[in-house]
C-alpha cells in the first residue's frame, strides 16, 4: 500500500478528491465549497479539518486543491500573490498540463479565480492576475509572487493535521518572492475606472453566512 493509498484509509474525507481527476473537476469541487468568512475565519486548517468544517477561505481551499492534485500524481504547489496594504494576499494552487501552468483558487471575488493552463511561466501566470487586482478606490495592489511553494517539505501535515498550519503560512509569507513593478512603474499606475470598481464588487454569496461577504 502506497503513501497515498494509506491516506486514504486513514482519512475518508480525503476519498472524494481522489475521485476529482482534472483540474477543472477540482475547481468545480472547491467552487462548491463555502466560504470561510463567519465570526471564525481566522483558521488555518488541514485539507481533512477544511472538508469536516465544509468551508474554506483561499489558503484552506489550496490545502484541498493541492491535495486532489496530489492524489492524481501532482506536486502539491502554491503560489502566493502579494499585495501592497492595506489589500490581502492571494495563494492559488498550481498546476501543469500539455507543459503549460494553470491555478486552482478558492475565493469570493469575482476575477481572482481559476486561470487555464495556457502560460509558459510562473511569471505569466501571476501578471493575469494583477489587472483585476485592485482595491474599491481603484489602486492596484498585486506586488510580488512567490516562487512555487511545494507543500511536500511538511511531509502530509498539511493532508491532516488537527491543528492550525499557521507554521505553513508564515513559511510561504517569507518565501522568495519575485517583484512585479519597479517603483517608477508603481507611480505611473493608472487607477482601475468607475466601471472596472463596479465589476469588482462582484462577489460571491457565503452560503454559510447567507449574507455577501468580500474576501480574496
């Protein structure tokens, strides 16, 4: 019995993403999901604690993308998408086809979402998101992006620990990012117009919460 194989076993909330064979089964799954937004959102929980709670907020949504990548032979990799203040962070989750990357996302802005595997580079696939990246004054926000983080150096925590991973997340908060703009580019930024502000408020109802909840 392979690593994998005794997971499954040992954690049978982890057996329907094993069934989940293409990245788009898998963000259909994690679209499904509900948003991690309540009063108790300040979590950092496995793949497995993330399926018993039945909710997700974008970190815990890339422990359960990469875990259903994971069990179709992937590396489970993220990439984090770091943003000037007072915006928040992005982490989706990575992933290769026909040679070309592509990202899995969990959140409830209309436009930080699933990208197709169609960019030749990491770099690529960060800058498709960084015109929809703004806050509602206008201002974008999208920094700097990581180099792919590879969830493996925590051994399978991150599959099933009964505990917060905020460990994980400060480790791929100090990671080696990759600057998108130069100081000069940052001031001749134009702000995202009246139309573009109005489209970005486009978000996702919190099933959960039954009310409209912004969050990345």
């Amino acid at each position: 019995m392979n690593r994998v194989q005794k997971l499954l076993k040992t954690y049978p909330e982890l057996k329907p993403l094993a069934k989940l064979t293409t990245a788009k089964k898998i963000q259909d799954f994690l679209n499904d999901l509900p948003l991690n937004a309540g009063s108790d959102w300040n979590t950092c929980r496995s793949a497995v604690k993330t399926l018993q709670a039945k909710k997700a907020h974008c970190l815990e949504g890339a422990f359960v993308g990469a875990a259903a990548l994971y069990f179709q032979g992937q590396k489970p990799l993220l990439l984090d998408l770091k943003t000037s203040t007072p915006d928040y962070d992005h982490v989706v989750v990575l992933f290769k086809k026909y040679g070309h990357w592509g990202a899995l996302s969990k959140t409830g802005h209309a436009v930080l979402r699933y990208r197709e595997p169609i960019y030749q580079t990491i770099r690529e696939l960060a800058l498709s998101y960084f015109h929809e990246y703004f806050l509602d004054s206008g201002k974008k926000t999208l920094r700097a992006y990581s180099q792919p983080f590879n969830l493996l150096h925590f051994e399978t925590d991150w599959l099933w620990a009964d505990y917060d991973l905020w460990q994980i997340a400060e480790d791929l908060d100090d990671s080696p990012h990759f600057k998108i703009l130069t100081p000069k580019m940052i001031a001749n930024l134009r702000p995202a117009d009246p139309l573009e502000i109005a489209a970005g408020k486009l978000v996702e109802k919190n099933h959960t919460q039954g009310k409209t909840i912004k969050t990345k």
